[in-house]
C-alpha cells in the first residue's frame, strides 16, 4: 500500500478512537492544556491544532459542558462531559466494545492463515 493511502487509511481510524477518548477523559472537568497531557500520559499523542476544534465540536454539539474557573493565577476553561455527554460516551463505550470484540478475532487470524 502506497504511503499516502496508508497515512489516510490511519487518519480515519484515529479520528473516531480520538472522539471517545476525549469523551471518556471529560468525566473530570479539564482545560485543554491538561486533556492533552492526560491523553499523551495514556500513549495517545495528539496536538493542539486536533485538539482543539475537536473540543469545540464536541462542546457545541451539546456534549460537552464548560466554565471559566480560576487556576494558578490564570483564568481557563474546563470542559466536562454535559448530561447527553454521558448517554452518548455509555452508547459509544458500548458500540466500540462490540466492534473491538468483533475485529480482535479477526486480527488474530491473520498469522494462522
């Protein structure tokens, strides 16, 4: 497979991992800076330019709450999952567990063909 096709085929795949993942952070409240370094600290790298249009989409879809709070000096937004966050992230959990269910025997075939 050529690089570019690869490279694309992966971008796919991480957008959705990403969505849940930022989902399933949010049960605490955070401010982007330290979302990103739970997820780096989780062996998911992500920068700031994904991070936060992803934040944003999430917060206007209705999924996410926020607040200006003061911390260390320095007023930040915190993000935390809203009520129809909470529902969707349960549904999500559930969906990825059946997939992930699914493919993993799938996956582990490949070497006994």
């Amino acid at each position: 497979m050529a690089q570019p096709q690869k490279d694309k085929m992966s971008l796919e795949l991480r957008r959705g991992v990403l969505v849940l993942a930022v989902l399933a952070s949010l049960e605490a409240p955070h401010y982007g800076y330290s979302l990103r370094q739970q997820l780096q600290s989780a062996g998911i790298e992500i920068d700031e330019g994904t991070l936060y249009p992803l934040i944003r989409r999430l917060a206007d879809q209705g999924l996410l709450e926020s607040e200006w709070k003061q911390a260390n000096g320095r007023e930040r937004r915190y993000y935390q999952l809203s009520v129809t966050g909470r529902t969707t992230l349960a549904q999500l959990t559930a969906e990825w567990e059946q997939l992930n269910n699914a493919v993993s025997p799938l996956l582990s075939k490949r070497g006994n063909t």
